[in-house]
C-alpha cells in the first residue's frame, strides 16, 4: 500500500510541476482591460462625491444628456457595417467604453480602489450586494479620480439597463464610497 501512495503522490507531483500552478490575472489571455486608471482628471464634474462621464472612445457615443427623465447619461455603441447583427444593433463584440471623473467625498489614499457595479434596473441587486461587474487598480493620493470603463456585453451588461457604478476603497476593514454615479446604457 506504501508503494501505491508512494506511486500516486509521485504522478501528482509530476502533473503539478508540468502543468503548473493555476493562475489568472487582470488583463490574462489577450484581453483587454476594464478600468484603467488615467493620469489627467476630466474637466466638469463639480459636485463632490458624484461621478461624471464622458465619451472614452470613438465606438461610444453619448445619446442625449438624459435618459427616462432624469439627468442619467444615456451612451450607446456606434455600428458599423462590420459590427452590425441582422437586426442593425451592434454585437456583443462591441463595448460601451465611458471615461468617469469625480470629485471624491473625501481624499483617496494611495492603493487600491474598487470600481463597483451593480445593475440599478434589478431592485434587490444593491440590497444584497449583488455586483455586476468588480474591478479594481492602483491610485495615488488625491480629492480627484479619473478612469476609463469598458462594459461589454460578454461581461453580463446589457442594452437598455442602468447601472449604479461606486469608487470605493477599503479603509479600516470597512468599505468607503468617494464616488458613485449611474449611466444607461442603450
């Protein structure tokens, strides 16, 4: 039997050391990034604690400065002939990719902060902290953030949804909002 588990631990080891650890990072296997954080702050955001959006390619456009009413940013993605379904919407290949700024409610530290998302349309989404989408990066110190967002379709987001977007950071075990904002998405 010592001989069998000897065996066995020996064909394990082996697999282990060929195969390798399992291992996935942000931005693995060609893929392009969702949040990048950006150098220069947008311009235009006065209220503190809100975010503002902004257009952050040429495949996105902004599609009137309100949507159902509100002052919610509605942005949709521009089709092509190249990127256009049988039905003329764009498909899912295409993202919506947005440029947010705010003026935090208080300072960020240097580290980590979270790009929270949840879909705003599914009511029990935020009560029980069910997020669409979580991403996360590296920022400095400061009363100002600014970042680029792709929200793809292959992600889990979807064409006419709203989706409440939160800057946070973790500070003494607990989570702090410096910013949130909502967007449509059309």
């Amino acid at each position: 039997m010592k001989t069998l588990s000897k065996i066995l631990v020996g064909v394990l080891f082996s697999l282990g050391v060929t195969m390798g650890p399992a291992y996935a990072a942000p931005g693995s296997a060609g893929e392009q990034p969702r949040l990048e954080i950006l150098d220069t702050a947008l311009t235009g955001c006065p209220v503190r604690g809100e975010l503002c959006f902004a257009t952050g390619s040429a495949a996105t456009r902004t599609v009137g400065a309100e949507y159902g009413g509100d002052a919610t940013p509605n942005f949709t993605r521009i089709t092509t002939p190249a990127n256009r379904t049988i039905s003329g919407t764009p498909d899912d290949s295409v993202p919506w990719t947005v440029e947010v700024s705010a003026s935090l409610r208080q300072r960020a530290l240097t580290g980590n902060v979270l790009f929270i998302v949840y879909d705003a349309d599914d009511p029990k989404a935020m009560a029980h902290n069910e997020v669409t989408a979580l991403w996360q990066d590296n920022t400095r110190a400061g009363a100002n953030i600014s970042a680029r967002l792709v929200f793809s379709p292959d992600d889990g987001f979807h064409a006419g949804h709203t989706y409440r977007i939160n800057v946070a950071q973790i500070l003494n075990g607990r989570q702090v909002i410096l910013a949130s904002g909502d967007i449509h998405l059309s």
